[in-house]
C-alpha cells in the first residue's frame, strides 16, 4: 500500500473528527504539568447565564411499559445549547460558537435507549438482515476520483497516539486510515469483538445506524431530542450530571485524561484506557447511560453552524425541530456532514471537552471511526 494511499484517505475522512479546531499550542508533559496550575480549571469560562430558562417536562406518560432497553423522556420545553466560552478548561479558544445562543425549544415524549447500542445488538441485526457497513464496503472511483484501483480498499479511520508531545493544530497526526477495519475489527484487521459484546458499536457511519434504527422500529434522534434527554430535565447545566466535573473528586463519564494525544498517555483516571463497556457510569436524572463520553452519538439533523442563530431569530419556541434543510459547514464545504453528540473517550480538557452536555459536533455521512457510535429513540 503506498503511503500516499493512506493520505487521500485520511483527508478524505477528516470530518469524522467531529471538531475543526484552531489550537497552535505546543504542550509538552512537563509544560502541561506547569499550565494546569495557570490555566486549567474544572469550571469553564462561560457567558450569557441569564439566557437558560426553566425547563418544564410534559405530565402525561404513556401506558404500559418501556420497550425493552429503553427509558421515556418525557419531552417539553427547554433551554437548548451552550454559553461555554472555551473549547478546552485549559483555556484554549476553540470553535464553540455553533452551539450559541442558547434558544428554545419543544420536544414531544419518545423513548430512548438507555445506551449506546452495542455490538451484540448490531450482530443480532447484521445476522438478520446480512448488512454491510459502510466501512466494510469496497470505496469506488466516483466517491474518491483521484485515487489508484488498487488503492480503493475497505477500511477505517484509528485513533493513533503520537510517541512524543505534538501541536495540536493538525489532528492527522493522530488518526490513520488502517485497511480491513471496521465494527468487528475495531483497532485494525487483527482485532475483535470478541468478549466486547456490551461495549458501544463502532466504526458506524450514519447510514449504518439509520439501517439499524429502521431494522428496530427505531429512528435516531433529532439533536433537539438528544440534547432534551441529555439534560435530563434539569436547567442550563454544564454536564448531565451537574456543573461539577468530578463530584467527590470522581469522574462521571469515559474521558481522556493525561498527556493527549501521546501513546500512553491516557492515565485512565476515570477507571478506562480507551472505550468502555456501557453502564459504567451513573445514569442520568432520565436512566440514560454514557450521554457524555465513551463515543460519539450521531443525530437525524443536518449540521449548519449557523442553524441555532437562525432559530433564535425567529423570537419563537422551536417545536419539535427536525434541524436545517441542507449542510452547511464553512470550514469544509464539499462536506455532507450530520450532528454528533455527547463527546468521546478522546475529548480531554487539553483540546476538547464536547462531552459537555450543550456542545455540539459534526461528521461526514460517510465516515466512521473507532468513537463514533450511536443510540436510537422510539415515537409513540
């Protein structure tokens, strides 16, 4: 395979990142050791607190009971968005700014899976229905023109630490293209599921998981939803589980913690070095597991970095918004890309802390990669 090979595919596949950053800090592990004490902080900076209105939950529950891996989230009106200042608690200035002002919004009730869907669950329906995934799928010369035949291979894109301190300006440095991975091999071609059947599914593109929810009678999410739910009917807080990071001094969520992105670095302070099996970690106020962290979370709604201004111009409540009528990316505009959420067992208070609950991200429809997952909802 030549090298330019794994190039093309790496920049072909840049947006399932999530985050287009504007960091050009250098950090080294003895200057981070010296910064968190300067300039990393738990609390973020934020800006128009003012703005989060009470949220008011909808009365009526549906009879009978949950479907089976799912919780009712009871829907209503609420605050959506973020007025976090920074893209990191070490306050490097990042690209937070899709995700204000903070407007509102109205929801009806569905229910949501308690977590992320799993590999035993994507196996039960790859089993039944015999789908191949995007990534398990020969690419074509229409989807990648410039590129050799012998260079169209199916594949994945793989977190890959550095072996020494990086500028965090350019995340291709720590993701490559790896041939022959996907959801059954996901760190690289030798890899397995094997033991993992109660961790979240990966390497799942949004074709994938909208296979899957329609396969269950499912959807997935609009991001209004999501964040409805991430919530958890509380008001205008920071994390789904409160305006603390580490209450009693303990992590709630799979984050990265430690020197990012250098191999070994992960300290693995919140009891994982990498992904995590679901459920463990508290619920939130809603019973819904791993709505921060662990994987991202794809949505129904088209990203637009604009959208949530638009929605805030209108001066109304959104009701049920099913997001913007196309893309629209400005940092990458060839781009067809959707919303992710919830954050990821990579988001670290060095570069990214979207695993705050209001925050947003994006990926091309197209692309996956080993912290991108999802969960579904169900309309009644």
């Amino acid at each position: 395979m030549k090298n330019k090979t794994f190039w093309i595919f790496a920049l072909l596949t840049i947006s399932i990142i999530s985050i287009t950053y504007g960091v050009t800090k250098f950090i080294t592990p003895k200057e981070k050791t010296t910064e968190t004490a300067l300039e990393c902080h738990e609390t973020p900076n934020t800006s128009e607190a003012a703005s989060f209105k009470p949220t008011i939950e909808n009365k009526n529950k549906p009879a009978g009971k949950a479907p089976k891996g799912m919780v009712w989230i009871p829907g209503g009106e609420f605050s959506m968005g973020s007025n976090v200042e920074d893209e990191s608690l070490c306050s490097l200035s990042g690209v937070t700014k899709d995700a204000a002002p903070i407007h509102r919004v109205y929801v009806d009730g569905y229910y949501m899976d308690e977590t992320e869907v799993t590999n035993e669950e994507y196996e039960k329906f790859v089993k039944a229905t015999g789908y191949v995934t995007v990534a398990e799928q020969k690419p074509t010369k229409e989807e990648f023109p410039t590129a050799a035949e012998e260079d169209l291979i199916t594949g994945s894109v793989i977190f890959t630490p550095t072996p020494s301190a990086v500028n965090l300006n350019n995340f291709l440095q720590w993701w490559s293209y790896v041939p022959q991975t996907d959801w059954r091999h996901p760190l690289g071609p030798e890899s397995s599921i094997k033991g993992k059947e109660n961790y979240p599914v990966v390497h799942i593109t949004y074709e994938d998981a909208a296979a899957y929810a329609k396969w269950a009678g499912k959807r997935l999410p609009t991001e209004a939803e999501w964040e409805f739910a991430a919530r958890g009917g509380k008001t205008g807080e920071i994390y789904a589980w409160g305006n603390t990071l580490k209450p009693n001094g303990k992590f709630q969520a799979n984050i990265y913690q430690g020197h990012f992105p250098i191999k070994d670095g992960d300290t693995g302070e919140d009891g994982f070095k990498g992904i995590a099996p679901v459920k463990q970690y508290a619920p939130n106020a809603y019973g819904l597991y791993d709505v921060s962290g662990n994987v991202w979370e794809w949505t129904n709604d088209w990203y637009s970095v604009d959208y949530y201004k638009s929605l805030s111009e209108s001066g109304k409540v959104a009701k049920n918004p099913q997001g913007p009528n196309s893309y629209n990316d400005p940092n990458d505009p060839t781009q067809i890309k959707r919303v992710h959420r919830g954050g990821s067992f990579l988001c670290t208070d060095q570069y990214c802390t979207r695993y705050m609950v209001g925050t947003r991200g994006k990926g091309e429809v197209r692309s996956a990669a080993n912290h991108l997952g999802f969960r579904c909802v169900k309309s009644i």
